[in-house]
C-alpha cells in the first residue's frame, strides 16, 4: 500500500470538517445543551471529525466507494430525520435535563463508532466482491492482490470483525447492559456474527453470510441506536444468528462447488470458477 496522497489527505480533511460543521449546525439550530459545555462540545468536534475523516479518506485512498457513500447518505439522513421531526423541547427537573423528542443528531453523534465500523465493514466486503470477481476492480488503487494470505485473512477479519464487536458492546453499555461479563458476551457474539461473513468471503468466496450480515445485523444497531429499548440484551441473538450464517456458508460452499465446480476462484487462488 502505497504512502497517503496530498488529495486523499485533502478530501478527508473536507470530509471530516464537513461532519463537523453538519453536527454543529443542527446541535446550534435546536439549541442542543451539550454546546453549553467546552469539553462536551471538544469531544464532539474530535469524533464528528474522525468519523469523517476516515471514511473519505479510505475511498480517497483506496478508491472504495462503499465508506464515503455511506458515510454521506448516513449524514443525510440523520440531517433530514432531525429537520422533519419534531423540536426536541428541553426542561429541568430537579437538577436533571428532561427533553421531550427525537434526538437523531445527537444518537448519531454520540454512537459515531458504530457508523466507522459499519463503514469499515462495508469497505472491505466491498474490496474483497471487487478483487474476486473483477468488478472494476482495475480502478482501486492501494489495495493488495487476491487470494490473500492466511495471516491477513486472520488479522483483517479479526481486526475489522473486532472493531464491530466492540462498537456493539461499547452500545450496548451505554444504553445500560449490566453486569460487564454481559457486555463481554455481547462482544464475543458480536464478534462471530461480524467475523463468520467475512472469513467465509475473504477466504473461499461464499456470499451468502455477508447477505445475512447486510440483511440484519445494521438494521438492528440503528434501530438500538435511535430507538429506546428496554435492554440490549436481545443483542445476544447475535450469537445463534452466526451459526445460521456457518450453515448458509456450508451449504452455498456445497452447491457451488457441484454445480459450477467453485473451489475458491481468485479467492483461493485456484483457476476453477475465477
């Protein structure tokens, strides 16, 4: 992988001020509380700006679309959702801030590791689609050749598998898991329904654990993340939703390969089905 260009660092930088400036406007024009307090309004600025930064700054460099169409469509939304819902309206009660409302920017902005994560995700499914059955994968730049060695298998899905379970279990926390061992069991299933799809296409090819991943697994954080549950605890279904996925890859991995004679394609390295 090559050094970081003068334009990638650039788009970044404009992604991540972009953010910022977004987050701070709809915090401004609802008259959000948490600008009344420097640390609280630093702590902001910093992560708005590094969930921008990083996801333009990886299709910069890498020519990926997914984290940078993502992360604009994410902001989009969260920016429509707050301008056409209702005014939250702000009260105190005891010394404590009451608010009645939606809060969309202020959920997007405190849960700003779940959307990286996500977005991280997205890329590499995105690489691994591209490079293993040519989808214009002339155009990226950056990015290693396929098949990919059994140590960087390892360490991408661990890594990028890791960094979605631990944004599930840092959620889940906040919307207030307890005991902490129930916050480890949720990064451990976390960790296997994130970690089972892309082992199963960085290493043979098979889709369809990814297609269950996309199918479910984003839909039931976002909805965690705006909407107020009683416990995140459901979050543990993770865990028997990941063996659904070892079965779907057995069974595509079985069909595939006597139907159409697939043993891996550029995956694997090998020149039946690639």
């Amino acid at each position: 992988m090559g050094p970081p260009s003068l334009q990638s660092i650039t788009a970044a930088a404009v992604g991540g001020v972009a953010n910022v400036a977004a987050v701070l406007a709809l915090f401004a024009r609802f008259e959000y509380p948490v600008l009344e307090s420097i640390g609280s309004a630093s702590f902001v600025v910093l992560t708005a700006f590094l969930l921008g930064f990083v996801a333009v700054f990886v299709s910069a460099h890498t020519r990926l679309v997914t984290p940078a169409v993502g992360f604009v469509g994410l902001l989009v939304a969260v920016a429509v959702a707050e301008v056409t819902s209702p005014a939250p309206r702000w009260s105190e009660l005891d010394g404590y801030t009451i608010v009645e409302g939606p809060l969309f920017v202020l959920q997007y902005s405190n849960t700003w590791y779940v959307w990286l994560s996500l977005l991280l995700f997205a890329g590499v499914v995105e690489f691994a689609f591209r490079r293993g059955y040519g989808l214009g994968d002339h155009r990226l730049r950056n990015l290693p050749d396929l098949p990919l060695s059994r140590p960087v298998v390892v360490g991408v899905v661990l890594g990028v598998g890791g960094l979605v379970a631990l944004a599930t279990a840092a959620l889940t926390v906040r919307s207030g898991i307890r005991p902490p061992i129930a916050a480890l069991a949720v990064y451990v299933v976390a960790l296997a329904v994130a970690a089972v799809p892309l082992a199963a296409l960085l290493a043979r090819g098979i889709v369809s654990p990814v297609l269950l991943f996309a199918l479910a697994i984003p839909y039931l954080l976002v909805v965690e993340v705006f909407t107020t549950t009683d416990s995140p605890v459901h979050i543990l279904l993770f865990g028997p939703y990941a063996i659904v996925m070892i079965v779907a890859w057995a069974l595509e991995a079985a069909l595939r390969s006597r139907v159409g004679g697939w043993d891996g394609g550029r995956f694997s390295g090998s020149r039946a089905g690639g």
